[in-house]
C-alpha cells in the first residue's frame, strides 16, 4: 500500500460563526485542513452534509480499503469492520 498524500484522520469540524466552518485534525485547535462556506443556492441542510462528508473522508476511505481488501481476497468481514465502516457512513450522513 502506499503512503497516503493527505492529512491523516481523523477529521472534525468546528463551526465560525459567520464564516463558515473550518476543518481541522482533531481538535479547534488541530491543524487546518480547510474552510467550507455556505454558498448562494445551498440548502443549509447540503451545506450541512456536505461539512459532514468532507470530515468524514478519511474514515470513509479507511474503512474501504478494508472492505476491498477482503472483498478481493473473499474474505469474511469482522463485527468490528462493520462496525467501523457504519460509523464513517453515519459521521458522513448525520445518522
């Protein structure tokens, strides 16, 4: 596998008031990734779950790359890979 070229997870969000919301590694004061902006045309509902996707990233591609690597060697998946995959799809989705 080869190294990965992004900040590593995991990823959160943090609201600023009126501009916007930043996401960082971590903590408010973890290192800045980016800033997503409500934009003209945006429900607040997108922008909402756009932050939420954006900040689920790396565990989403965390738990794909388990799901592939047993899929292609046809292996079963563990309760906790499950597990972990659903959380990233929950951060992802607000559920």
């Amino acid at each position: 596998m080869t190294q990965d070229k992004h900040t590593p997870g995991p990823w959160a969000a943090h609201d600023k008031a009126a501009y916007g919301t930043s996401i960082t590694n971590g903590s408010i004061t973890g290192q800045y990734i980016a800033d997503v902006q409500m934009y003209r045309g945006l429900t607040l509902d997108e922008y909402k779950a756009n932050v939420r996707l954006i900040a689920a990233a790396p565990d989403l591609l965390a738990s794909l790359r388990v799901f592939v690597e047993r899929a292609w060697s046809s292996c079963r998946f563990s309760d906790a890979e499950v597990a972990a995959a659903r959380a990233a799809i929950a951060k992802a989705t607000g559920a």
